[in-house]
C-alpha cells in the first residue's frame, strides 16, 4: 500500500510553512565545503529558498531577489503551483577528476534547472525532471541528477528552479562523479532485490491463490500488485526504463493510488472481520471509499492531479483514523481479528504516518523518514500474506478436525470410561513414583551425611592419633631420661622438665580445641553473656608466651563489651596460638585492640611466607592446613574454631594480610552489645 508515499499537505499548510521558515531562518547559510574528505556532502542546512509565486523569475532575477529565506533542513513544500529556487552557496577546495554530481531524491518533480555563474553570467547547466524527455537529462539516473564542473576552487553559488504539480519535498546532495557511479550501481543491485522480494512474494500467493482459489488470496494479489506499481512509480524506475511521458505517468499513478485506496480499504475491512459485527457499517465504508476513489480517479484522468491526489491522500489517513479507532474498540470488546489487525497494519500505519508528516514539513527530510513508508510497507506485506496463507490453513485444518470430530465422537465416549480408568491409575503410579523419588532423596542425603560423617570421623581419629602420640612420646622419653640419668646435671633435668611441661601443655590445648569444638557443634549452646575487659583478656593471654613475644600496641581503654568472656578467650588463644606456630622465632606478634563502628577489634599480625590464592579460601575449613603448616604441630582446628566462635558471638573473623612483602593478619571483631543469647550477667574476676 506504497499509494501513501507521496502524501503531502495543502496548499496553505505548505505556504504557512514557508512563512514559517522565512520568519525564524533569516540570516544567509553558511557555504558547503566541497573536499577530496568524504564521498558525498549533504546540502541540508545549506539552502536558501525563494519563492516564485508566478514562475516567471529567471536566474539572474532569482539571484537579486530579496527574499531568500534560510532553510533549517531540506525543502518541504507540500502541494503549490509556485515555482521554488533554492540556492546553494558552496566552498569547492577540491575538483575530482569526473566533476561533482548534484543528485535530487523526489523522482516526480516536474522540472528541474541547474543555473551556475560562468563569467559574471548565469548559465543553464543542465535540466531534468518529468517533463523534460530522459534524453535531455544531464545524468540518466531515476531522479533529477545533474553534473557540473567548478571551474576553479573557493567561493561559488549553485541555482535550482523546481516546479511540480506532485509534492515538493527533496533531499539534495553533492556526489563526487566515481562515488556517484558505485552508489548507483550498488542502488540497482538494492531494488533488484527489493523487487525481486516482492516478485517472489506476489509468485507464492499467485500459486497459493490457483491451488486454493481463496477471495482473500485474490484480494491480496491486487492488493500486492498495486502497492509494487505504486513503489516503483513513486521511484520513477518506471519513467526511467519506458520514457513514459509526464502526461502519461502521472495519470497511471494517480489513478493506481485511487484504485489502490478502495482494494487496501477491502483488504482492511476483510482482515477487521468487520461484517461479522457492524456489517452495515462495513458496506457503508466501502461505498463510501468506492466513490472518493471514482471521483478522484476522475479528476486526475482529466488532467486535476492535485486536486484528485489531495482528497484521495487526506481519505486514507481519515480511514488510517477510523480502521485503528475501530480495531481498538473491537479489542476491547474480545474481537480477536482485531488484535492481529493492530500488529499487521499498524506498522504499516507507521511509516506512512512519517511519510506524511515528512510531506508537510513536521519531520525532517532524511534517509530514515524518506524510507519509512517502504520498510513499513514490506513488512506489513510478509506479516499480512503470512496471516492470510495462516488464515486459510486455521480454516482448513479446522473443517478437517470438525469431520473428524463427527467421526470420532462414538469412539471417545466408548473410550471415556477406559480413559477416567487410566488417569486415575496413572495419577496413583504418579503419586507412587513421587513418593518414591522423595524417599529416595531423603535416602541419599541420608547417605551422604554418613558417609560425611564418617569421613570426619576418620579424619579426626587420624588427626588425634598423630598429634597425642607426639607429645606422649616426648613424655616418655623425657621420663625415661629423668629416670635412667638422676645425677645427671641439674640443667639437663630442668630442661627435660621444660619438655615435660611443653609437651602437656600441648596436650592440654588439644583437649582443649576438641572439647570447644564439641561444645560449639551443640546447637542448643548458647553464649553466655557478661561484662568483658578486652585488655585484660589480652593481658592474661601474654602470660601464656615467652615474654617478648607479644607485642601490644597501646590502645584507649574500652568499655562496654558484653560478650563471652571464655568463649571470646578461646579464640583469642587459638588466633595468638596460630600466629606463634608460624612467625620466625626472633620476631614479634603484634597485637592490635581498637573500636570501630560499634564493634572491637583484635588485629594479630605477624610476619611470614605468602599463603597463595587457592588456600586463603580454605583457611577457616575444620582440619584444613596449608602447606606453610604441614611441618608445623596443629591440628587443623584453631581458625575454624575461631570463626566458629566469632559468629556465635555475633562477629566474625577474616584474613587482612597475605603475608610476604605485607605481615599476615588477622581480623577477629565482635560486637560491643551482644544482639542475642542470655541477658548479661555481673562480671567475673579476670
């Protein structure tokens, strides 16, 4: 339905434009550099436009004229019988070897002149246009194109007179010769397969339409057929290839888009399924479309263009009104035809809508406005040929199942009964496997906590089997030593007493970590909340190391702090114990206390080898040790009790530092005020 390309607006409208232009675009445009840089200059912007309202201005008169008007983008200038000059200030700084092509992208322009200033004097350079014969066109192209070759560069001034009885809205550019040629030859190549599209497309509904012999199919061929003549027409590929006279042309094309108007309103009607809910509102439209066509029709056969291709024109768009009014209100009222309707045309209501605002001069002229009509027509050809064959076939199938329904109606109630048989036991054999599928689950978790389970209990037997036997062999032997030897030195003895009570002491903090870790996996266990004093708490631990170890940071005093004061105890032991199983002996393990954000800190830091990436993750796992421990006494129990802790008490612990250039560190927060547990109870003596 391409009929609505060429839409434009009245014949005041289009004055009321120019007043427009002429009120708010005074001052001169700025010249158009021409340069070696790109392959085309757009003239939008450029323009200065005069009118001409008895035509009779020639170049020289046009050029003094004082009233030039600026143009803020391309001309559009509907529907007039005024000749219109446009003129072109250019800045040539380059003269390509093949001249400088000026190409116009409206192919139903009448007349087209190109005046250029040759020595003081204006000169015709070239006509174009529907009434001039093709023969005597400067550049045998579809629209007016013209060629022109600077004589020298800097400053010059270009001329175009264009008159026409079809809408005035174009777009000019300046083409260097040889990219002129590529992008004309590469156009061909463009409608070759944009017509080759709709000669496919016409083909496999004409097929369709012979095998099946549907109206709507029919319907939709004249429909399809017009809307390519139209295309091609509005194009002027047509006017190209047979020379048809403007006489001629313009007759066939207004009378198409006539004939066009009444098959797109048929094929609306049809597609709305009208007649099923208003039918004399359906014959009334269709009359009535029938009629404004036959009289327009008429008006342009005897020689009325415009005044025929207005009404038709400003019709369509009233019926665009109407058709998308209707379908929306039959939406809403459960039509369905409707809202296929609403997808198929209103893309195509779209595009012309934009083709239409464009011919008044509301949108500007440009690649995506100029293309607009045909992008939305063509896909609302495949969405509508698509529904018609989707449609025919819907109808098709829908007969075939209504006899076989017919068909098989005594077989399905003689069936029912076996059918209600067979659901009720596959809803049984559905519950069954369900509840199988559910034990199963239950089975499998069950397992593999076991098997969890057992696992830990193999890697704990294992773990305390290795580290008791170390200490109760130092025992032993220290003991056997004391025993065998005791006159040997006292500082022999003292020493292997050392090792007596350095190897207990171990033990005793075995037994320690296991029974806390055993305590914290009882969920019922809850913190017991008191008063703490976080200094004395790292005060009593120094006595724990050898007295340089340690290294305390002064911190202000802290109060306030409601935790658990042995739990909290724990952790700070097993945080200061794992921090003196890998610092260097010569060195300090600094300990840092502070406030921040509601909560207390413990910074234990100390230096050491980088613990890579892969084992930062796994450092709080329950009997995880990192390769830096392997040769280290532990059993892999300190920092995931330590977390175990922190998050009892509300806290949390985490690795600040990876060691190597930077200290390892440690981070082990809690809470001032508990946000859970037992209330706080008087606070015991450190």
């Amino acid at each position: 339905m391409h009929y609505f390309h060429a839409i434009g607006g009245l014949r005041r409208l289009a004055l009321g434009g120019l007043l427009w232009a002429a009120l708010t675009a005074v001052a001169a445009s700025a010249p158009l550099r021409l340069t070696s840089e790109e392959p085309v200059f757009h003239a939008a912007g450029h323009l200065e436009m005069l009118v001409d309202a008895g035509g009779s201005l020639d170049a020289a008169q046009a050029r003094q004229s004082d009233a030039w008007t600026a143009l803020p983008g391309s001309l559009s200038a509907g529907f007039t019988d005024a000749a219109i000059w446009l003129r072109l200030p250019l800045d040539v700084g380059f003269r390509p070897p093949g001249g400088w092509i000026l190409r116009l992208n409206n192919a139903l322009i009448d007349d087209v002149r190109l005046y250029g200033e040759r020595d003081g004097a204006w000169t015709l350079l070239g006509t174009g246009g529907e009434n001039v014969p093709r023969d005597r066109w400067s550049v045998g192209y579809r629209s007016p194109a013209f060629l022109f070759l600077p004589q020298h560069e800097g400053p010059q001034t270009l001329l175009v007179r264009l008159q026409s009885k079809n809408a005035l809205a174009t777009q000019a550019e300046i083409w260097q010769r040889l990219d002129f040629d590529n992008v004309t030859r590469r156009e061909g190549l463009f409608f070759g397969l944009y017509f080759g599209f709709y000669l496919l497309l016409i083909c496999v509904h004409a097929v369709f339409w012979l095998a099946t012999r549907a109206p709507l199919s029919g319907l939709f061929l004249a429909y399809l057929g017009g809307c390519v003549f139209n295309e091609a027409m509005s194009l002027g590929l047509i006017q190209q290839i047979t020379n048809l006279p403007v006489w001629l042309s313009d007759r066939l094309l207004g009378v198409s888009i006539a004939c066009s108007l009444v098959i797109a309103s048929l094929m609306t009607l049809r597609q709305l399924a009208l007649e099923t809910v208003y039918p004399r509102l359906d014959r009334a439209l269709a009359i009535t479309v029938a009629v404004i066509a036959a009289g327009c029709a008429l008006l342009i056969v005897v020689g009325r263009y415009a005044a025929g291709i207005l009404p038709v024109q400003w019709a369509a768009l009233l019926l665009i009104l109407v058709f998308s009014a209707l379908a929306v209100h039959l939406l809403m009222r459960g039509h369905r035809p409707a809202r296929a309707f609403l997808l198929i045309f209103g893309v195509f209501y779209l595009g012309v809508l934009i083709s239409f605002l464009r011919n008044l001069g509301i949108l500007p002229v440009n690649a995506w406005t100029e293309h607009a009509s045909a992008l939305g027509t063509m896909l609302h050809m495949v969405l509508l040929g698509s529904a018609i064959i989707g449609g025919h076939e819907r109808a098709r199938r829908a007969r075939e199942r209504q006899q076989a329904n017919l068909v098989a109606e005594l077989a399905m109630q003689d069936n029912q009964r076996l059918e209600q048989k067979v659901t009720r036991r596959t809803a049984a054999l559905r519950d069954e496997i369900r509840r199988r599928e559910v034990l199963e689950e239950e089975l499998r978790a069950a397992l593999q906590l076991e098997r969890r389970v057992r696992e830990e209990q193999r890697d704990f037997v294992a773990m305390v089997s290795h580290e008791f036997r170390t200490p109760l062999a130092v025992i032993g032997t220290s003991a056997q030593q004391l025993g065998n030897n005791l006159d040997a030195p006292a500082e022999k003895n003292l020493q292997r007493c050392q090792n007596i009570r350095d190897a207990a002491k171990r033990l005793l903090t075995l037994v320690d970590d296991y029974l806390t870790d055993h305590r914290m996996g009882e969920t019922q266990v809850e913190p017991l909340l008191q008063a703490c004093d976080p200094h004395a708490l790292i005060e009593r631990l120094r006595l724990e190391f050898p007295a340089e170890r340690l290294a305390c940071a002064p911190a202000p005093r802290i109060e306030g702090l409601v935790s658990d004061a042995s739990l909290l105890h724990i952790a700070l032991r097993n945080l200061l114990s794992n921090a003196d199983r890998h610092a260097p002996p010569a060195t300090a393990i600094d300990v840092t206390l502070r406030t921040e954000g509601g909560r207390v800190l413990f910074d234990v830091a100390h230096p050491g080898a980088p613990i890579s990436p892969q084992e930062r993750d796994h450092l709080f796992q329950k009997y995880f040790r990192g390769r830096n421990a392997q040769h280290r006494p532990g059993a892999g129990l300190g920092l995931y009790l330590v977390r175990t802790i922190a998050r009892k008490l509300g806290g949390d612990v985490e690795l600040t530092g990876c060691g190597g250039q930077a200290p390892i560190c440690f981070r082990l927060s809690v809470p001032l005020t508990a946000q859970g547990g037992s209330p706080p109870s008087p606070a015991a003596p450190d």
